[in-house]
C-alpha cells in the first residue's frame, strides 16, 4: 500500500514537473519562430568519424544527424518514439504490399544532396547495399547489417519510387528505419569520404570537424524542406571533461548540454547553479545487466545461474546508483515510457523480481547447496566489467549482493579497446554488462542481444523454440496481440536468466530556455538530433 | 668546443633512436589496436572484416617492417596518416604545436617570473613572517594536483565573473590570446612556480654563506647588489638545471590542463590517440615530445658555461 501510493506521489510529482516545464515552454512555442543563431551544444567525445552508418554510439549521431534525411522519421515534438509517431521525410508516403514482404516508399521530389546532385531511388538502394555489404566499397565498421537481413532486395520504380522486398513480414522495418542510425547516402560518395567529408540531404551541411576540437554544421541554404532550419548553425566544441562542459553550460557558453550526460548529482547542481535550465530526465534504453558464460563450468549448470539471478537487490543497486531514479524491468524497456515493458505484476512473477529479497537469496542459497556449495565451501569467480564507472560501480554492488549466496567475486577491469573482443570470444565466466538499444523494438533487442548467432549475443544463450517467437512477433501486426507476444518471450528470457536485466538506467539533458523546439524522447536517446526545428529566442 | 658538439649530437641522436624503439614496442605490448576498438565499439566480430581493415592500415606486417616504414617516412618527412581522421598525421598535428607551445612557454615565464624574485626574497628575509607564507606557498604549490587547482579556477571564474576562460578558435590576436592562455598557464605553472621558488630560496641561502658574499659585503656593495649581483647569479645553476628537467615535465601537467581548460593542443590530443591505439600520431607525438626534452637539456648544458665561466665543454 506505502509503496503504492509512494509511486502514485512520484508520478504526481512527474506529471506536475512536465506540466511546469509546459508551462513554462508555452510562451515561446507560441511566438513565431525566430530566424538565426548558432546553437552551441557541446560533444562529449571525439567521434570516430561523421559516418554514422559506421557508428555505434550517439557519439556520432547527435553531432551528425543534422546532416543527412531518413526516409520516415521519428516526430521530434512527441514525447516517444515509437510507431504512432512516425512521420514521412524523404519518403512522402509507404504501402505495405504483397502480405507485408514489400513496403513502397514514394519519394519526396526535387531533394537535393548537399553538392548539388539529384536524390533518387538508386541513392536509397545504394544506401542498403552498404548497409548490408553488397557493395564493392565497404563500410569501415557495419554495426547494424544484421538488421536488414529480412532486406532481400531493394527496387527502384523510376527516380521517385523505391520498394524494399523483404523475406518474411516485418512491421518493425519501419521503426528501424525512423531511427536516427538509418540515414540515406549518396550513390556518388564512398564510403570513406562519408566518414570525413560526408554529404548528406539534410537540414546542415559540415562546415568543419577538428579531430578533438570542434564540430561545426552551416545551415543548408537549398534545403528542401521549406522555412527549415531556423538555424545558422550549430556549433559543437569537443569538451571531453564533463565538469568543464557543465561549467562552460552554467556560464551560458553553451546552449545545450550534450544529450544524457547530466546525472542526477550533476541535475543538482545545475538546479542551484543554473535554475532557469530546462532539464529532461528519464530513461536512455540502456540497461545494466549481469551477463554470466553459460558454457563456463560451474556455470554451466542452470541452478547456479538462476542462484545468481536470485541473488540481485534491484532495489539497492538503484538506490546506490541513481538515487532511486532509475527503472526495473525485463529486456524491453519498463512501462510507462517504454511501449513494450512487461506489467508490473508479470515482472514481479519471475524469480528474482519479487520483493522479497530475503526469500529470495534463501531460495538461492537452497540452490547452491544442492551442488554442494555452502560457508565452508564457497565459489570463488572473477567478475569482467569494462574500465568505465558505468560498468565498474554496479559491478562493485553484484560482488556484494554474491557474496550472499556463497559466491566471492573478484573484480577483473577490462580496458574498454579490449571489452567487447573478450566478452564475444566468451572469454569470461561472469561479467556486469551494459546493453543500448537505438529504437525501443523487439525486433532490435531480440535479435541482437538473444539470437542463437548474432555476434553480440554475448552469453551464448540459445533457445530456438523461442527464437520463432521472434519471428512471430516480428510478423504481428496487431500491436496488443504483439504486446502480449513480447511479453511472453521477455519473462522466459528473465527466467531462463538468459542475461538478467538489472536496471534501465535514467539521466538528463538540459538546455537554456533560449532553446526552443528541442525535446528529447523519454523511450530513446538516438533520434532527436536534427535541430532543423529547433529555433533560438534571444 | 666543436668535438664536444658532435659528441653530443651523435649522444642525442642515439637517445631519439632509443625512445623510438621503446615507444613503438611499447606501444605494441598495450593489449587492443585500433582495428580492435573500431570493432569493439561497433559490436562485430568479423575475423575476416578486422583482417581486411588490419590489411588497409597496414597492420599486418611485421613489426620490424612497420618500425622501417614509420622510420623512413619520418627521414622523408611524411610521418603517415592518422587512423582516426585518415588526414595525414603531420596536419593532425602540426596545427596543435603552437598552441601547446604558447601555453607551455607562458607556463614557464610564469613559474620563472613568479619562482625566482618569490624565492629570492624568501631566502633575504629568512625566517620572517614574508618567508613563513611564501613558503606556505610554495608547498601549496607543490601539494595541489592541477586538475583540482584548474577546475577551481574555472569555477571561481563562473561564481564572480559568470564567464569562463576556456579555449575558443574565434580569439585572435595577440593580447586576447595571451588573456586567454595567461589562466591556464598560471594553473600548469604554478606546481612549477613552487619548485622554483623553494629551490631558489635553498640555493640563495647557501650561496649567500659564502665568503665572497661576505668580502663582497665587507667592501661595501649595496644589499641590492650583493644578493642580485653576486649572489643570484650563482645560486641560479641549479635552478636552471630544474627549469630543464621541468620543461620536460611541464607535458604531464598540461595534458591534464589542457583537458581541463578544453584547449586543443598537443598534449591532450596524445592522450586521446593514444585511447584510440592510433598509432601513428602517438609515435610522432612522442618522438616530437623526446626532441623538445632532448634540445632543451642541450641548451641548459650550454647555459651552464654562460652562468659559470669556469665551465668549459671539450677542453
């Protein structure tokens, strides 16, 4: 009952700070939107290139999106990205056909690349063709090919038409193809000249990228997007020390923090520091979670992975974490921000979710007896995380809670250049994991991180019984009934402990009340970045 | 004289030819290259897509033959590309140097213009109350990292000036750049000021016990005189030796300045070559680093016979 009515006080308390936060947006949404400025946003890191085809990390779209068109989009003014919220772009409608193996993209005509050049249905099937490694010229890195592998062909009907043939139906293509990481290239550009002088259709063009300096956009004078964008440009300085970045925020030097970087120590601060700031807090689609080698012996044995699943306080490493702020969940993203998260009662059903964690470590502790563990013998295990405070704090907390259930974990730092490498070659027996996720979609978090052969299933966990509810609900286009699908296939994988998820974590960005027509997604952090609708009140 | 240059010219070459082989074999040892990182941080395994990238950036041979072709380039002056920018390495770096070179140049004035005078009149007024603080001082000095003192600064700035004094490309000029350079610089200079300071003040009290000092005195000198004159120029050898030795040191506490004051320079940018294994950069930047220690110490060796005619090279 107390913690009823503590959530209903938190959600009182969160719909009241929306409706201030309206309300104290209300005035300049209404005003006619004003014409130039630059708009200073700074860039957390130097990002490896300007090619976001090649990235892997907001690092690189939130600088570069600005440059390039998708064919849908996500609507920036919506408060989630999901399928109700997509809206054509260069694509000015779509038909699904054939039982949804073909989708048909109408083009939007007279768009213009950033040199001038003519966008054609040949450019979106050039964009494909790299994606998916038809093509001669190779991207760098191609994190995403394995997305469109339902992409059997892409066929262009003259310069204005194009129609994607797929192999089985997918609904989901288009919440894929909203997403910030799916941007058209030009037919007439290679790949490496996208990575340092990209051209793109979209509302900037790159007028300078420093390595470790600055990043600057010019705002695209022939942009076919009529009235857009209100800015001159926007101007992006590389500050890689989060400290000067707020400083350089709280001295109005910058307009714009860079998305997510604000904690909620760092929210602190700014609220004292820089009251007027309007921040967004709230979930990112990253989860932490416990990812243990299930070909590993002892770890082998089901018991002892589910002993370890049981052992999680979700509770604390949250209130350790992110004062509380941070959201408990199965793989997909919790409700209410995320379309798909599994109902509170469901997700308390599944073993280690109740909140009852006394009952649960001795249910835990029951298990490891049973392979002859107890206090005189104890399991001693190193536990792998990634050199960043991210991965190393909650790792820090799971060592603990182990300790419980007899288990004694030793902390193993893994310079992040050799993380990935390590943890794919399974070269670990338990490890403290984050996993991102660019649009909130089961096609996206299903397939790559719990297919039997995606690369980046990293626990080696494979269930083919569950991999054709995959399909299946990759095929539903009735979106209750997928809904349910989905929450079906996330419990088994919770309770399977497939990769235990422990928390969705949450964190800000803020910007100046100058700012108007900036809003980030409360269900992603990958999307939002064109700025062509984003206008300076000064 | 001249022997005694060629000996030491052919002395430094051998040191550059040294660090060259350390630092690209050590370079080699950190586990990861950048064909790792790409990888990693995009989420693929690909053996045969690392080999192909491996294969471009000319990974795949042996390390003697990568060591030939890094040394070959650097005698024909091209010193390859960089891994991340694909921009040849001598424009990545090029534009840096002058910005690490104004910071640190001004780093030093300060600790030298702050250092000397401060410690001279420490060690004249021994044991008063001026000596009490500066050394207070100058051990605060020695005792406070530069991030922490840097981020300080910044904030101070923030809370009473509500700006802040970090880089920006668009100041020009040689007033506002030195404006803008002189906070960062008296951040990084400080540490060194300190050093400066306490080893003046040792090296004057010393020299001031001497017996010239007294006859000096004895013969009437005026005190200005006695403790500029005779006595500053001697105690200044061992200064100079440590405004050497921290020229060299100067680079660790500008890679955290750099960083902290978000300044684009040379320092800063190894630090993330070296995070993203691009090779090429951090062997170039690192040999260019060894040059600079190596020239400096050269110059130091000959002030030596300035300060003190008795010292004489290859005699």
């Amino acid at each position: 009952m107390l913690r009823r009515t503590a959530a209903l006080f938190a959600s009182a308390f969160a719909l009241a700070g929306v409706l201030v936060g309206t309300a104290a947006l209300a005035p300049a949404m209404a005003q006619e939107p004003k014409r130039g400025g630059i708009l200073r946003m700074y860039q957390r890191d130097n990002p490896p290139s300007a090619s976001i085809h090649e990235g892997a990390t907001f690092s690189v779209n939130a600088p570069f999106m600005g440059l390039y068109n998708n064919l849908v989009m996500y609507d920036h003014a919506k408060e989630l990205d999901s399928f109700d919220t997509i809206i054509p772009e260069l694509a000015t409608k779509w038909a699904w056909g054939d039982g949804g193996k073909s989708l048909t993209f109408t083009l939007q005509p007279g768009v213009k690349w950033h040199d001038g050049k003519p966008f054609t249905a040949a450019d979106v099937k050039c964009t494909f063709d790299l994606v998916q490694g038809k093509k001669e010229d190779k991207l760098r890195t191609n994190p995403r090919r394995s997305l469109y592998d339902n992409v059997l062909d892409v066929v262009p009907n003259g310069d204005h038409e194009v129609t994607l043939k797929l192999g089985r139906p997918q609904p989901s293509l288009l919440n894929l193809l909203a997403s910030g990481y799916t941007p058209m290239y030009p037919c007439h550009v290679n790949a490496a000249g996208m990575r340092t002088r990209p051209i793109g259709t979209g509302p900037f063009k790159l007028a300078e990228f420093k390595q470790n300096e600055m990043i600057r956009l010019t705002r695209n004078t022939e942009y076919w997007k009529p009235g857009r964008p209100y800015l001159d440009g926007v101007e992006m300085p590389i500050i890689t020390n989060r400290s000067t970045a707020m400083l350089a925020f709280i001295s109005g030097k910058l307009d714009l923090t860079f998305p997510t970087e604000v904690t909620q120590q760092v929210l602190r601060d700014l609220r004292t520091q820089a009251p007027k700031a309007i921040c967004h807090m709230g979930p990112v689609n990253v989860s932490t979670n416990l990812i243990v080698n299930r070909d590993k012996p002892p770890f082998d044995n089901a018991d002892l992975r589910r002993a370890m699943a049981l052992s999680l306080d979700r509770k604390a490493f949250n209130t350790i974490i992110a004062e509380g702020e941070a959201s408990v969940g199965g793989t997909m993203l919790p409700q209410p921000q995320g379309v798909w998260g599994m109902p509170k009662e469901m997700l308390e059903s599944i073993a280690g979710y109740g909140p009852d964690i006394a009952a649960n470590r001795a249910e835990a502790r029951k298990l490891m007896e049973k392979h002859g563990y107890g206090p005189g013998k104890r399991l001693a295990v190193k536990i792998s995380t990634r050199n960043i405070a991210a991965y190393r704090d909650p790792a820090v907390i799971l060592i603990d809670h182990l300790k419980e259930i007899y288990i004694d974990g030793e902390l193993e730092i893994v310079e992040t250049g050799v993380w990935f490498g390590k943890v794919a070659r399974k070269d670990y027996a338990v490890g403290l994991n984050l996993t991102g996720n660019s649009v909130d979609d089961p096609d996206q978090s299903f397939f790559e991180n719990y297919s039997c052969k995606s690369e980046r299933n990293v626990t080696g966990y494979c269930n083919p019984e569950l991999e054709k509810m995959f399909e299946a609900q990759s095929m539903e286009t009735d979106l209750e009934k997928r809904k349910r699908m989905v929450w079906e296939i996330d419990r088994q994988l919770q309770e399977d402990v497939a990769r235990p998820i422990i928390l969705h974590n949450h964190s800000g960005t803020c910007w100046h009340p100058e700012v108007v027509g900036f809003r980030m997604a409360n269900n992603a952090s990958y999307n939002r970045y064109r700025f062509e609708d984003v206008w300076l009140n000064r | 004289m001249g022997a005694y240059l060629v000996r030491r010219f052919g002395l430094m070459l051998l040191t550059l030819f040294g660090i060259s082989v350390i630092i690209f074999t050590l370079l080699r040892i950190v586990p990861g290259n950048i064909v790792d990182i790409l990888f990693d941080s995009a989420g693929m395994v690909d053996p045969a897509e690392k080999q192909r990238i491996a294969r471009e950036l000319g990974l795949d041979l042996s390390l003697p033959q990568q060591y030939v072709a890094w040394i070959s380039g650097i005698l024909r002056g091209d010193l390859g590309y960089s891994y991340v920018s694909e921009k040849p390495a001598l424009e990545e770096i090029a534009p840096r140097i002058p910005i690490t070179a104004k910071l640190a140049v001004l780093a030093l004035v300060f600790s030298v213009l702050i250092g000397v005078p401060l410690g001279v009149i420490s060690a004249v007024r021994q044991n008063t109350l001026t000596d009490y603080a500066l050394r207070v001082l100058s051990l605060s000095g020695l005792s406070l990292p530069s991030f922490w003192l840097g981020l300080l600064v910044l904030m101070a700035f923030v809370s009473w000036f509500d700006t802040l004094p970090i880089y920006s490309d668009r100041i020009t000029g040689f007033w506002a750049q030195l404006a803008l350079f002189s906070v960062p610089a008296a951040a990084v200079g400080f540490r060194s000021s300190a050093l400066v300071m306490r080893l003046t003040r040792s090296s004057m009290l010393e020299v001031l016990r001497q017996d010239y000092i007294r006859t000096a005195r004895a013969k009437g000198a005026t005190r200005q005189s006695v403790n500029y004159r005779h006595a500053l120029r001697n105690a200044l050898l061992p200064v100079v030796t440590v405004i050497g030795i921290e020229a060299a040191f100067l680079i660790g506490g500008l890679i955290v300045t750099e960083t902290v004051f978000n300044i684009p320079g040379v320092a800063r940018f190894l630090v993330e070559a070296i995070r993203a294994r691009d090779y090429p950069i951090v062997q170039n930047l690192v040999m260019l680093i060894a040059v600079v220690v190596v020239v400096v110490n050269f110059v130091v060796d000959m002030l030596y016979a300035v300060l003190d005619p008795r010292i004489k090279y290859g005699g």
